[in-house]
C-alpha cells in the first residue's frame, strides 16, 4: 500500500566516542637554559619563591632580550616591596611562601617585566596556570601523569614552567626540561632535577601541587598595543 508513515519507533544508538587524549612529548627542553646560569637565592633560602619567578623570567625573556643583573636586581626589590607592604615578608623569611601568595606576587611583577623588555622587542610576558586543583567545581584533581603531560607540553612550547615540590624539598623552582624519568630544573639552590617516579599529587618524595604550576608565555605583542608608562 502507498502511502503512510514508514518511520521506525525505533531510536538511532548514538555512540559515544573517548575524546582523544594529549600525546606527551618524548623529552622537551628550553634550549636556552643550556646556556644560562640561574639566579642563586644563597642564604635567602626561604625566598626561593621570589628567586623562581626571576629564573622564569629569564628563561622567558632570554631569546628577546636578556634579563640583566639590574633588572634582575630591580625586580627582586619590586618584588620586596610588594610583600612589606602586604606585612607578609618577616613570615615569608621565616617559614617559606604560600603558593597564592607567589601566584599574586608573579602577577605583579610581570608588568614591570614587560615595560622593560617592551620597549625594545615588541614582546609580550603572560602568566598561563594550570589552573585545576580539587577545588574547581566540577573537575577531579589531575594525576601525575595528566600533570607531567601538561608540564612536557608547555617546555616543549618553550615555555619555563613555575613548580613547587612539597614534603622532601618544600622548594620553589622552574621546570626548564622533561623526559620519561626526569625533571630538569633551572634552579636557584643548585637542584639540577627531580626523578618522576619519585614525584606524586599527594604522594611521593615530590608532591607536586597543581595550583603552583604556572607557565611563562612570551608571545609578540599586537601592533595596536602600546607598552604600559612606567
């Protein structure tokens, strides 16, 4: 018979496909740190908070225009100031920085970083954080793994990459390298790398706090753009 509706009552299986998962670089490595020597922090160990944001901005700033001692110098005062006036620096001195503490204090200096080095090269320095601690809403604390991935994406973007190892070394430093068993560190109290399977979230010799994970960007600046007064 012609006619009528021939539509089946039956609904279309819809398939879920897995989103396809980063591939992690084999090894990355910031070139430049090969030939750059980081700031050391000496006595000043609980400052290393401070000594790791001036190692990042090295790395960073290097295949533009290099951080000189007095800018360095400068920004270590900036950065001096910045905790005195938030009463924060005689607690600091004594028991280390907080993670959110150093987050806001790299926010701060960057501009500073950037009004010196744009004026030359036209560049522009930005802060990328991992951004996915267990207290995002919705969104299950990443695993090493996931973390090592991220970390191995961001260097081979020649990007120097803020990290701060809890429990053993309760250090601030910078990711300049990573492979299948290690961290190559650009450090301020000579730490030349951490071994991955010692590292962990919550676990490990290393553990390694997703907050504290932020990575340097140097990108060009758009034309339209001028570089903030000093």
């Amino acid at each position: 018979m012609a006619g009528g509706d021939h539509r089946s009552n039956v609904s279309p299986t819809i398939q879920h496909h897995p989103l396809p998962q980063p591939i992690e670089p084999k090894s990355a490595e910031l070139l430049i740190s090969r030939s750059l020597k980081p700031w050391q922090q000496g006595e000043f160990d609980s400052l290393c908070g401070i000594y790791a944001i001036l190692n990042a901005l090295q790395l960073a700033m290097a295949p533009y225009e290099p951080l000189s001692p007095t800018k360095a110098k400068q920004l270590f005062r900036f950065a001096i100031g910045f905790l005195e006036q938030r009463k924060d620096l005689g607690a600091i001195v004594e028991h280390g920085m907080v993670i959110k503490r150093q987050r806001q204090l790299l926010k701060y200096l960057l501009p500073f970083a950037c009004t010196e080095t744009l004026r030359v090269t036209g560049m522009h320095f930005e802060a990328r954080h991992k951004n996915r601690s267990r207290s995002a809403a919705n969104d299950a604390q990443p695993s090493i793994e996931q973390l090592f991935s991220w970390m191995s994406s961001e260097v081979a973007k020649q990007r120097p990459v803020l990290i701060c190892l809890h429990n053993t070394l309760n250090h601030y430093s910078v990711v300049s390298g990573i492979d299948h068993s290690r961290i190559q560190l650009f450090d301020s109290d000579n730490h030349r790398y951490v071994n991955r399977s010692s590292c962990g979230v919550d676990s490990g010799l290393h553990h390694i706090t997703p907050s504290a994970l932020t990575a340097i960007v140097a990108e060009p600046r758009a034309t339209s753009e001028r570089p903030p007064p000093i």
